[in-house]
C-alpha cells in the first residue's frame, strides 16, 4: 500500500494485481466458521484498492502455483513456504499482466532485510532476474539502496522521493503512513499464506506422504484449513469439523469421503478419509464422538454415508481424553 | 424490474473465487449489462460491492436468505 501510495503521489497511474494461491490468509476460513463466531471480514486488496483509489485485479493462479510449491528451486521457509520461488513467480505473472495492458513497470512493496528468505539483500536480485522483470521490478520502499531502476533512469519516477529501508523494523513505515495519511494500513506482519504455519504445513505433509506423489487440489489445500485433523492409524484419517460453519462446509466433501453424521446427540459433522474396515471405522466414530454432546455417554449413535451411497447405522462408546493420543493429531 | 443480462453461479465458492468470477464474467460483458450473480458465501456481501465500488460498477441490490445471497450490479463503462 505505501509503495503504491508513493509512487501514485508521483502522478503516475497505478493498478493492483491480487494472486489467489490457494493458500492466503484471507476470506475462506474466515468464510467457513460458524457465522455466529465471526463477522465476515474484509478483504484487504480490495480495502487498500479502494483508499488509494486504484482498480484491482484478482488472478487465480492455484494451477499453475502448484508447480511452486511441488518443486522450489530454491527450497522451503522455516515451513512449506517456498517465499523466493512465489515471489519470482508472482512477478513473473505481474510482468505478463503488464505486457498485456500496456504498464511500464513494476512495484512492490518489499524492503530489503525484511523477511528471511525472499528479501535478504543476496536474494533480492534474484527475484528480479527470475522473473524476468529485471530493471522493471521496481521497489519503492527501499530503492535508494538498489541499483538504478528502469523508471528512474527514464524520469518515470524521482529516485529522491523514494525511500532506502532495510531490516525487520517497521517504525519508518508507520512514520511513512503516517505522513501520507494512511491510519490504518494492511501489512501482514508475518506470512501472507498458510505455507508459512507449521500447523497447516504438517497437515500438507501428512497429505502428500499419503498420496502415491506429492501432489494437491484446490479442494485438498481448503481442507487443510477446516476442523481437526487426526490420523489414528497409518492408512486413516479423520476430520472432526470444530462448529456448525465447518459442519456445513465438510458436508460439500460427502462424495469424496465416508461421513459421520452423529444423530443421537448434538455434535459435529465428521470425515474418515482411507479404505476403511469395520474397526477403523469404529475408532473414527469413537474419536467423533468425543467431540459432541454425548462424550460422557456410554453410546453414541451415528449415521454412515460411504463414498458409493451406502448408509448405515453405527452405535460406539465415546473415546475418553486420555485415550487419544496427541501423536494422533496433525 | 431489471432485465438481467447474465446469470453467475457461484454458489460454495468462497471468497475470493466469487469476486474473481464476478470479475471475469464482468469482462465479457459490455456497459449497461446487468449481472445477476447467486452465492454462498457470507463474504461475498462485502467483498462484491467493495470491488464494484473500486472499478466504478452499480450495485443494483443485495438479498440474503438461509440458502443463497443474490448480488445484482450493473456493469459501467
Ligand atoms: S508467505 Fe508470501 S511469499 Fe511466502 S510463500 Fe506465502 S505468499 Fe509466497
């Protein structure tokens, strides 16, 4: 936002570009959880779009970042984030746009010493030189420190109201906003995606260790993000939706999985996941029911629907606390 | 009453695949075109208007019910 505020402020035309990964931080879990929970949030490209007064435009890119996550060529962040690959492929595809429609450069908001990975000072040219975008790859906030630029050479833009931040530290770009007049401005302190949280990248790893290949689609990433997720035995999984937003949400997974819907108590939708025999399934309603109202009960009762349409009854005593394991969580 | 020009279906997508679609969708159509876009997620509701606003579209109107949200907009110029 600061980055395209300063070079907007220099009369030059600005437009947004939004890459949806699959993976952000944004909309979906907050879209999920229970309504009661949670208020819809906004979403932030378009708040910031809209303050600065610039068009945006949101690029699905989940096919075609696949190959990013599958394959870095420069390896993963202290999780699965593989920041230097994304941020090369991100502005290689800012740089097709731009051909596209006639922009000139690009801009980012990045700041030399920032993050670990994609913006150390040795791995800051390389995003420029795999992308592509070379001398157009222009960053506001910390340009006096990089070589010359593309627009600065041509008097695009004036270096000398540029900025040369570096390191972890955010006070001079909240004395920046604050001298634009921008009170409220979003910047995700930490990652911008679930690659860069353990939690969700061991449920990722769990995932392709569990496949022939590492390999995912849309609805496996959004998955990841909802309820919980056990693995009780190597070939079983089960996912235990956390309220009534995640309930309704995993009953859209029914053709893809086996579903427990738990019918003498209230209590939350669940999926098993593997070929199952009577037993897993056993332990997977046993594990469910723990997490409804009947936990304390001898019996809970379920209702089975298997993948092939097949619905059947199942009564299990509620598994107590300290008979499932923490190992068995993802 | 509107004449709506295109129909969009994006029911059980979640934000920000609706405004995505809305997006493109929005790109074929010409200016004066009314959209009719059905969803499901909550999101939608801010996120729709919120990106008519930045390229200048009309929201026509918004209904929410238990099952769907319908979000209607005229496409500007
Ligand atoms: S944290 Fe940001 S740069 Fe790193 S992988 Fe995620 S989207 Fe890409």
């Amino acid at each position: 936002m600061l980055a395209a505020k300063l070079v907007q402020n220099q009369g030059l035309h600005v437009a947004g570009l939004n890459f949806f990964t699959g993976f952000c931080v944004e909309g979906h879990t907050h879209s999920i959880r229970s309504r009661s929970n949670r208020k819809p949030r906004r979403n932030n490209a378009l708040w910031v779009a809209e303050q600065l007064n610039i068009p945006l435009y949101m690029i699905d890119v989940i096919e075609e970042y696949k190959s990013i996550v599958l394959h870095p060529r420069h390896g993963y962040g202290a999780n699965l984030n593989p920041c230097l690959d994304c941020k090369s492929f991100m502005v290689k595809k800012a740089l097709e746009w731009m051909h596209a429609h006639e922009f000139d450069f690009i801009i980012t908001g990045e700041v030399v010493g920032q993050r670990p990975m994609s913006q150390r000072r040795d791995t800051f040219p390389v995003v420029a030189r795999e992308s592509g975008a070379n001398d157009r790859l222009l960053r506001p906030l910390c340009a006096q420190l990089q070589p010359l630029t593309l627009p600065e050479r041509e008097g695009w833009v004036d270096r000398a109201q540029l900025h040369g931040f570096s390191g972890r530290g955010r006070k001079a770009q909240i004395a920046l906003a604050e001298q634009l007049g921008l009170k409220d401005y979003a910047q995700p302190a930490g990652g911008c995606c679930f690659l860069t949280d353990a939690a969700y990248s061991r449920k990722l790893r769990d995932l392709w260790r569990n496949r022939d290949r590492p390999d995912y689609d849309i609805d496996d990433i959004m998955l990841l993000k909802v309820g919980r997720h056990l693995r009780p035995r190597p070939h079983l999984k089960v996912i235990v939706a956390r309220d009534a937003g995640e309930t309704r949400y995993l009953r859209g997974y029914r053709r893809r999985f086996t579903c427990l819907d738990m019918t003498s108590h209230n209590g939350p939708l669940t999926l098993v996941e593997g070929e199952q025999n009577d037993e897993d399934l056993d332990l997977a309603a046993r594990i469910a029911a723990r997490y409804g109202q009947g936990r304390h009960e001898p019996m809970v009762r379920f209702q089975v629907l298997s993948i092939d349409g097949r619905e059947r009854e199942v009564c299990v005593t509620p598994l107590r606390a300290d008979e499932v394991p923490r190992s068995w969580y993802l | 009453m509107v004449s709506v020009t295109r129909h969009l279906d994006v029911t059980g997508l979640l934000c920000p695949m609706p405004v995505i679609q809305t997006q493109n969708c929005v790109a074929e159509l010409c200016p004066g075109d009314v959209l009719s876009i059905r969803c499901t997620d909550p999101g939608a509701l801010l996120d729709i208007p919120a990106w008519c606003r930045v390229h200048g579209h009309v929201l026509l109107s918004t209904d929410e019910n238990p099952e769907e949200i319908v979000i209607v907009i005229r496409v500007s110029s």
